[in-house]
C-alpha cells in the first residue's frame, strides 16, 4: 500500500501542481478532498481547482522537486522545494517579478487510492522576504 501511495503522490506533484493541469484532479483526489493548510481549510475539488488555479496565476513557472518522500500504511509526507517567479497576485500582494524558492512539508492521506485528506506546512515567511514583502533583520 505504501509504495503504491508513493507513486500516486508523485502523480500529484508532477502532473496537477507542477504541470496546472486540473483535468486530472477527480482521477487523482477524492471529490469530498479536505486541506488543512496553515492559515485556511477548504474542502472539496471546486475548492482546491480554484486554488491551484490561483497558485498558478501568481507564479505560472511554479515547479516543486520532491527532495523527501516517506510513507506509513495511508499516509505520504512529501518534503519538496517549490519555486517560481511573482508574476501575478499573491495573497493580496502584487506581482514583485520577484524569483522565490520555499520548502513545503504535505502529509497526505490516500483512500481508495485517491488523495483525501492534505495537510502542509510551508516557509511562507521565507517567501514573503524574497518577494520583498517582510525585510530581513541585519
């Protein structure tokens, strides 16, 4: 089950948010996906099409490299390394045209083989300084 889980994560990465594509959304995620995220919780495909939608407006290059993956029964933990340019609104911010890069950590929980449940962690404050948005202290 874990090794199968794997390779759906990475299905998940690569072809829904590396590539945008949201066609593959209800192959790949449960239609009732709940996400806990650190500062909203949505829940549904219409939910997370949208969100992905607008990661996507505010960084179209936007590519995630895996660096870490581990699995237990369920559960996938994807450590990766996200990076793209601020081409368009982000949280309210304007485009900066600034270049980022941040660490994301998603636990995932797979049922029937589909994503169900997502849960991330992410250095958005670290983000936040390299588009320009949070000065550094010196």
């Amino acid at each position: 089950m874990s090794e199968k889980n794997k390779a759906l994560a990475k299905r998940v990465i690569e072809e829904i948010f590396n590539s945008g594509n949201i066609n593959n959304l209800e192959e790949l995620v449960a239609r009732d996906i709940l996400i806990h995220d650190t500062d909203k919780e949505l829940s549904g495909l219409d939910q997370l099409r949208q969100g992905i939608a607008n990661l996507h407006a505010a960084f179209p290059d936007l590519h995630y490299t895996i660096e870490d993956l581990l699995a237990d029964e369920d559960k996938v933990i994807v450590q990766c390394k996200g990076a793209g340019t601020h081409h368009g609104s982000f949280r309210g911010i304007p485009a900066t045209g600034k270049k980022m890069v941040y660490t994301v950590i998603l636990i995932w929980r797979f049922t029937n083989n589909k994503l169900w449940e997502h849960w991330s962690v992410s250095d958005v404050y670290g983000m936040l300084q390299q588009l320009g948005v949070i000065q550094t202290k010196s």
